[in-house]
C-alpha cells in the first residue's frame, strides 16, 4: 500500500474514533485543510461513517447490549417461561403470570429485529482476536 493510502487509512480510522482535524494533523504530520479536503471526498466519507458504525457495533457487543444479546437473552427466558407453562395445568393460580411473561417476552423479541446497516457497497475483513470479532473496512 502506498504512504498515502495508509494515511488516508489511518485518516479514516482515526476520524471515526472522534479525533479534530487540528489532533489528526498533529499525528499524522498532514495539514489541516489537505485533511478537511479529504472528509469532504465522498468515498472516505462513507468509510468513516461505516468505520463508526463498526466501532459503536463493537461497543454494544463489548457490553452486551446489541439487539442481537437482547434477543438471545429474552429468547432463554421466553423458552424457560414456555417449558415452565407446559409443565402446568391451566388450573394453577399463577399461570396467568407466565402467560403474561411469554405474551411481553414474544413482543419484545419482534422489536428487536432489525440489524444494523453499513452505507454503500463494503467489503468487510473479519480479524479475530480471542473470542471477539471486529472487522475492518
């Protein structure tokens, strides 16, 4: 990769962690408006917003709060209530509670559905470190 390249990398990386065009300048060792010109090129643009997405998609799976955990966690719960319903008669005092638990669990669960949504046509490099994926524009 040519040195301008890996720049414009580092540029787009960088950028999307939050950096000002001034601290980009300072640790790139690039002038501010080249830099101010580069965010206005569409492309990079694009690639720093995808870049956000992916780091924000991080911080959800970091702390477990992506809708994708959310799903899972109410789908135990909505299994174990369903398993626990199944065992009882309809004769049982507190079934109307697991009924009612399955009815707001299953509604839970169908607002979660949507995923998140990377902009323009991307090709995405998995990079496996551990047990977590991240992955890079």
């Amino acid at each position: 990769m040519s040195k301008t390249l890996d720049e414009r990398q580092q540029f787009i990386e960088l950028r999307a962690m939050g950096y000002s065009f001034q601290k980009l300048s300072d640790e790139l060792g690039i002038s501010k408006p080249t830099l101010i010109e580069w965010s206005k090129n569409s492309d990079i643009s694009r690639d720093i917003q995808n870049q956000r997405t992916l780091l924000v998609d991080d911080l959800q799976e970091r702390y477990s709060i992506t809708r994708r955990h959310r799903i899972a966690l109410f789908g135990e719960f909505l299994e174990k209530a369903k398993g626990e319903l199944n065992k009882r008669d309809m004769s049982d005092i507190p079934t109307d509670r697991l009924i009612t638990m399955v009815i707001k669990l299953s509604d839970t669960l169908k607002a979660d559905e949507t995923e998140l949504e990377l902009m323009g046509a991307v090709e995405l490099q998995p990079i496996v470190l551990g047990e977590q994926t991240t992955w890079k524009i």
